[in-house]
C-alpha cells in the first residue's frame, strides 16, 4: 500500500517487492532513483547471509527499504544510524540527496573501521607468528580469512554502487549532490580507500598463510629426512641379518668363537661410522 501511495513505475514496485532478489545496482528515471546498496551485517564476524538496504531518492523524499531481522543486534544498529543522522554536521545539506550521503557515509565508516580492526589483527598475528611460531593457532588465520572475504565482497559493492550513484546523478532529479559535491568526492575518496585496504590486507594474510605452510612443509621434509637416515642405516644392518640367517651348511663365521658378539659388535660399529657420515654431510642439522 505504502508503494502504491508514492505512485512509482511498475518496475520500481516489482524490485522493492522481492528483496531475496536484490542485488548492488542503481536505477534511475528522470523524477525517482533507486539504489541498493550492500552493507555489513550487524555483527561481520558472523557467517550470515548478504545484506543489503534500497534507497528510494526522490526530491523531497529518502525512504530505505530493508530486511533486517528483528532483534537486539538489529536495533543496536537502528540506534547507531540515528545517532549518526541526529547530528548536524554530519548532513552536508538539508535534503534527500545531502540524507543520502550522510547515510552512505555511516555505512562505509561502517566498512572501513571493519577492515582496521582485520588489519590490527592480523599485525597481532603476524608478532603471536614471530614470537612463537610453534603454538600459534592457525584456525585464527582462517577465521580472520574468511571474514575478511566477507568484507572485502561488501567495500567492493559499495564502491561499485558509489561509482554509479555519481553516473546516475546526470540523468535524474531523484539525484542532486550540486550544493555537496564535496561530501560526494570524500565518501568517493572513503570507498575506494576501503577497497585498496582490504586488499592489502588480504595480502598480508596471504603472507601469513604462506608462512605456515612453508613451516608446515619445512616439518615435513624434517621427518623425511629423519626417516630417510634411519633407513639408510639400517639397510645394511638388515642386508648382514638377511645373509646369517640363511640355512646353509657350510657358513664358517656362524661356528667361530664369539661369532654372534662379533657380529653384534660389527653391526654397532657399521650404524655408528653412517651415523657420523650422515653428521658430517650436515643431513642431521
């Protein structure tokens, strides 16, 4: 009903109405824009589903159109939004379009102190790594991971929408950023610099993973070379077990006297010169 009162092409109705379908665009006409943009969800550190909010921009009239679930954390962030908006300074003009900004800006800020706190993070792993790289957790790696895909999905939608707000602006009246051009260049200025310090700092966690992975592989060969020694040495020592433990009739060394002490001090003596060889060669450091 709220729809039909504000008496919008069909096609605007048709997008508003199915919002499991929304996906980052902008559509303008000459009286009327809509923008959907894509925003965090209340808690980032959580796997949740894609959120995204429509900003319907006439010249006189800002409505936003979400999904948001009801509940605690939803309203915390309601709360946040209106403090935000509550305050003068943050609105660069007394209309739609200076409304607009002011809530785009909220919701980048959003987004940006996002990214800070991955990249404090993964500084704070990077010293855990250097200081004791035998106990660090690597499921920390993989969370901060995960949620920075997370964020760096959202900095990219919301740059891409800012980008086409800006585009849009010349062919609508549901546009003016005129009389705030210079809010409009700062959160253009704000989304881009999210995007480019997200990237970084999924380089930096790359780095990280690819440390653990070279410790992890550096382990591995470790071991097999520590198993490739003992076999080493025990090769021959089986070889001479193999040979005295064949049934044949005429083996002189098996009826000397002291013959299996002799043969258990060889074995000794042989183990113990490939065990210096191999220390020498450096294959034990």
């Amino acid at each position: 009903d709220f729809l039909q009162q504000l008496r919008l092409p069909p096609f605007f109705v048709s997008i508003l109405s199915e919002p499991s379908n929304w996906t980052s665009e902008v559509v303008a006409l000459k009286q009327v824009s809509l923008a959907i943009f894509q925003i965090l969800p209340t808690d980032p550190n959580e796997t949740v589903e894609i959120t995204h909010v429509a900003l319907l921009s006439m010249p006189r009239l800002l409505v936003t159109f979400h999904t948001f679930p009801q509940n605690n954390d939803a309203e915390g962030l309601y709360q946040l939004e209106w403090q935000y908006m509550k305050q003068r300074e943050r609105v660069p003009e007394p209309s739609s379009s200076g409304l607009l900004l002011a809530w785009l800006q909220f919701h980048v800020r959003r987004t940006a102190r996002a990214i800070r706190e991955l990249r404090l993070a993964t500084v704070e792993m990077d010293q855990a790594m250097d200081s004791d790289f035998a106990n660090f957790d690597f499921e920390q790696l993989v969370e901060a991971k995960n949620c920075l895909l997370a964020v760096v999905a959202v900095a990219e939608e919301q740059n891409g929408t800012i980008e086409a707000l800006a585009v849009a602006e010349q062919s609508t009246e549901g546009l003016d950023f005129a009389n705030c051009r210079g809010a409009f260049s700062m959160l253009q200025a704000n989304s881009s610099s999210n995007e480019r310090l997200s990237a970084r700092v999924d380089k930096h966690l790359n780095e990280l993973r690819e440390r653990v992975m070279a410790h992890r592989e550096d382990t591995l060969n470790q071991r097999l070379a520590l198993l490739t020694i003992l076999s080493a040495i025990f090769m021959p020592l089986t070889l001479l077990s193999g040979i005295w433990g064949m049934n044949f009739e005429n083996m002189p060394e098996l009826a000397m006297h002291g013959a299996y002490q002799k043969a258990l001090f060889g074995m000794f003596a042989l183990a113990l010169c490939m065990v210096y060889s191999f220390h020498r060669a450096g294959w034990s450091s």
